[in-house]
C-alpha cells in the first residue's frame, strides 16, 4: 500500500519530533470529522458513540496512509465536564452554548477539577483514546487534544467576557486560569494512562489574531508551560497548536518547552525554520480553506512539497493542515499530501 | 462657545476611545452636552475618528482584541450619552439599513460585532442578529426592518460553506437585497465564488464595501 521504507508511521513520528530526519516527512493532517464524512456517519453520531470515531480514525489512517490518529471529537469537553453547556449540531463541531463562569465571585467557587474518568464527556474520549490504542499501538502513534489552559479558561468565561477581563479583572482571570491549569493536567495525564503517545495541546484563544504577545505571556505562557512539563514528565510528547498568524511570538512560543510547534497556514514555515533553529520540530501549515477544499490534487501536492522544502529538509518536521480540516475536503487532496511526502526527497 | 474648547472636547472623546478611557469619554459626553455642542457633532467628529484610529492601530497590529474591545466599551459609554440627544431627522438621515449575522453553526462573535459597530458609527442603521443565526431570522428581519444589506459572518471553513446556500436562499426571497460576506476563513474570490454582491477584510473594508455596494460617497 505505500512506498514507505522501514519505519512505521510510530517511530516517523517519533523520530521528527525528537528533531530528527526519519525515511520520509510524516503526514498528520488535522482530521476529525473529515474521518467521520469518509465512512458517513455524522459528528452528532460519533459525539454519543466511541466505536464509531474510533472507527472512523482507523479506517481512514489505514485507507490514507499518514501517520496519527486523533481522539474523539473532544474540543470543550473539559470546559463541558466542569459546567459550561455545549451545544452539538446535527453534522457540525460542537460549541458552547452556555457558558460556566458567569460570575466570578458566585461561579469560581463551584468550579471543580473534573474527574476524568467519570465527569461528562471525558470518561467516552477515555474510551476511544484506549480502543485506538489497541488497535495502533505501537505502530501508529495515538493524538489526544486537550485544551490549553487560556482556551479552557474563555470556554468556561466566554471569549468576549475573558478578552475584557484581561484588562477590567486581571486577578480574577489568573485565578480562573489556576483551575484551568489544574484541570488540564489532571485531564492531560488521563488521556496519557488511556493510551496518548502525544498531546495536542490547542490554544485558538492566543491566537496572533486576537491577543498581543503582551497578552499571551501573561496569560497563556506561564500556563501552558506547566501543563506541558506535566506531561512531558511522563514521557508523551506535546504538539502545540496556535491558529493564525504567530509570527510574532514564534520564539515565545517555544519557550512553553513543547516537543512541536503546530503552525496555521498564516506563518512562513521558511521565515520559522529560520528564526528558531532546528531545534524544534515544526508541523504545518497547508491552508485547510483555500487549499485544501478548493484547490485541485495537483496544487495540493505542490505546496506540501514546497512546506517540506522549506521546513522539513533536515528532519524535524511533520506535514499537516494549517489548522482542522474541514469535512468537506475531497478526500483525493489528502492523499495528495501524503504522495507529496513520500516523493519529495526522491526528486 | 470658542472653537477651541469645542476641539477639546471633541479630541477628550476621540482620545478617550483610543485609550480605552471609559471615565473620560463619559465626562467629555456630559460635557460636550452641557457646553451645547451638538450630539451628532460628538459623535461624528468626537467619537467616531476615535474609533477609526482604533481600527487603524487594530490593522498594524498595536492593538488586539482585548483593547478593541475595551475601546467598543468607551465609545458605546459615550453614545449611550449622546444617542437620547440627537434630534429625529438626524437619526432618520441613515446611510442606509444593515441586518448583521454570524451564520448558523457559528458562535465566533467578535468580528462580526466589530464590523456591526463601525456601521453603527459611520451612519448606517444597524440590526445585530447576534451569533447562530438561521436563513429564516435573516429574512424574516430583513422583511421587518427592509433592510438594503444582509451582511453574514463566518469563522469556521465549515460554516463559511452554508454562505453559498444563504445567499440563494435569500436571493430567492427578495433578489432586490445586496448581500455581504466576511470572517477569517473568505477571501474576495471565495465571496464572488458565493454570490456575494461584497466582502471585506475587517471591519473599516466593511463600512467602505457597504457604501460601494450602496453607491454612496
């Protein structure tokens, strides 16, 4: 089924984000309920069901050929089990209607760590991050989300609320954030025992199109960084993911400790490669809108060669979307992204 | 009154929203209207440069979200002052009606209130659906209200793809309503691709696009 060398798609991965130049440049789009529309079912289906994401994610890793599978459908699901109300469209990703922190003085005090194996939705994306485990183990390597701590914290408070309160109550904010940062460890270190060879840890909220660099480091930075020593000390790897333009704070970025930097389509993956060295690994940034749903197999194959080209000729790179792929991308776009992979390095 | 003092005032209004001032753009309000400045003059030549320079710093990247925000507080302080003040006809003189959306499916909210704001300031009548919004509230507000622009929101490539369908569905309505669209995932291309009679980058694009869809200026 591939052209592949040696390796299995576990130890490409591995190899790229310890910094290193495996056989070829693995391939891990961002796909959730693209996985879903391949074997038809719907996202408000597999919200209610393990089986079938976890099926989804198998059959799709096996019939594509790149190299991870992802949980569950999980976005919120922290921010869920502590309160706020997601609302779950019949065929759309979820969002939260309602929103758990509406004051602080009344509301912070009924915040509780959830209990990962019991509360809400957890105890389900347990589940499927432990089937997928059985059946990958080992050879594919197993992708769990979790929220950042900023992202938990304005899924609990609200985005516009949280934005504000950055400047009107600074001291409450930080202390949303403690709990928010208690939970994400709590959480991250679960999905480790459920099975996760890597966290994916995901913070729309910083992104370079909503807050400051100021912001982020007083906000996001010191938050995120224990979250990830958390879970790094446990071995796993930590992928984060920041949507739109980071290019002014790539380097602040990297001083969270994370194995990768995910990169949005926004960033010049030549300019990042540039700046932070090749210590780093990077993963990015095919644009999932523009590229990925419009544009034809050909073009598809053309930029992932040349993200590899700028980013990936010395290793420490993974080729993925810029950010989710949506549903609707026509499934011969993806192929094109793991074809572009295995035949770069031969041209 | 001296010109002076009416230039001070007016540049304690526009200052006030740039630094998120609130205090100050409510004394200045109170002010303006106790040294008989006009309301509309307030607004028009106080707080709205106030809020064009917001969104001018907002495009080079000096101010974000948070601070946009904060600024949106300021000025909404000033004309909760000075909205009661301005006479009928100046309130019925609008550039034209605006029903605002972010498309169903969709909770992102920012953008969208921004580009609802500057329409707000800069003349035009607007009607704020909020986020989530269904073909049938857009129309059925648009029927209320006989707005001359639709204009919808979108963050998600997910969502942004209903667009197409929202823009028949409405064209089929009422083929005499312009459409516009915007949010992170469009590009200009994309909202041609749609149907879309226009579309913006931001917020300031937004006001300029709605008076070239209208033929104003």
């Amino acid at each position: 089924m591939d052209g592949d060398g040696e390796l299995t798609s576990f130890e490409r991965m591995m190899i790229a984000l310890e910094g290193g130049r495996p056989d070829r440049v693995p391939v891990f789009p961002l796909v959730r309920d693209w996985c879903l529309r391949q074997v038809g079912f719907k996202v408000s289906e597999a919200m209610t069901s393990a089986e079938k994401h976890v099926f989804a994610q198998y059959y799709c890793v096996r019939e594509f050929g790149y190299d991870a599978v992802r949980d569950f459908y999980g976005t919120h699901a922290e921010s869920e089990a502590m309160g706020s109300r997601l609302k779950i469209p019949d065929d759309g990703p979820p969002s939260v209607a309602e929103f758990a922190v509406k004051d602080y003085n009344e509301d912070l005090p009924k915040l509780r760590i959830p209990n990962p194996w019991r509360d809400g939705r957890l105890p389900m994306i347990l589940e499927g991050v432990k089937r997928l485990k059985e059946l990958c183990g080992g050879t594919i390597p197993v992708v769990v989300y979790i929220q950042a701590p900023f992202r938990h914290a304005s899924m609990l408070r609200g985005s516009n609320e949280i934005m504000r309160d950055t400047y009107k109550r600074p001291d409450r904010v930080k202390d949303l954030l403690e709990i928010a940062t208690a939970s994400q460890i709590a959480y991250g270190i679960a999905c480790v025992h459920a099975g996760a060879d890597i966290i994916f840890m995901s913070d729309p909220t910083s992104s370079g199109d909503a807050i400051s660099v100021k912001t982020w480091e007083e906000f996001g930075l010191p938050y995120t960084s224990r979250v990830v020593a958390a879970v790094r000390k446990t071995g796993v790897k930590v992928i984060l993911h920041i949507c739109g333009d980071t290019t002014d704070r790539l380097e602040s970025l990297t001083r969270t400790g994370v194995d990768a930097l995910s990169l949005d389509s926004k960033v010049d993956l030549g300019y990042a490669r540039k700046l932070l060295g090749e210590g780093i690994c990077l993963m990015g940034n095919i644009d999932p809108n523009q590229t990925l749903v419009f544009k034809k197999p050909e073009h598809v194959e053309d930029e992932s060669k040349q993200a590899i080209r700028k980013a990936g000729m010395t290793g420490g790179f993974i080729l993925s979307s810029g950010c989710g792929v949506p549903a609707v991308t026509p499934p011969e776009n993806i192929r094109a992204m793991v074809r572009a992979a295995r035949r770069v390095e031969g041209e | 009154m001296d010109g002076d003092r009416r230039d001070e005032i007016l540049q304690q209004l526009s200052e006030g929203v740039v630094r998120f001032d609130e205090e100050q753009v409510i004394q200045a309000s109170r002010r303006a209207l106790d040294e008989g400045i006009n309301a509309l003059t307030a607004i028009v030549e106080g707080l709205s440069p106030g809020m064009e320079t917001v969104g001018d710093l907002f495009q080079r990247k000096e101010y974000f979200v948070p601070e946009v925000l904060m600024c949106a507080d300021a000025l909404n302080a000033g004309l909760e002052i000075l909205k009661p003040h301005l006479k009928e006809d100046e309130t019925a003189t609008k550039k034209g009606r605006v029903v605002i959306g972010t498309i169903e499916g969709d909770i992102h909210e920012i953008g969208k209130s921004l580009v609802a704001l500057m329409l707000d300031i800069s003349g035009f009548e607007v009607r704020d659906l909020g986020v989530d919004v269904s073909l049938e509230r857009f129309l059925s507000e648009h029927r209320e209200k006989r707005s001359d622009i639709i204009a919808i929101s979108a963050l998600m490539s997910t969502t942004m793809l209903r667009m197409r369908d929202f823009i028949v569905g409405i064209k089929e309505a009422d083929p005499g309503v312009l459409t516009m669209v915007g949010g992170a995932p469009l590009t200009a291309g994309i909202a041609r691709d749609f149907g879309a009679d226009g579309y913006a980058e931001d917020a300031r694009g937004a006001v300029i696009e709605a008076k070239r869809v209208l033929a104003i200026d």
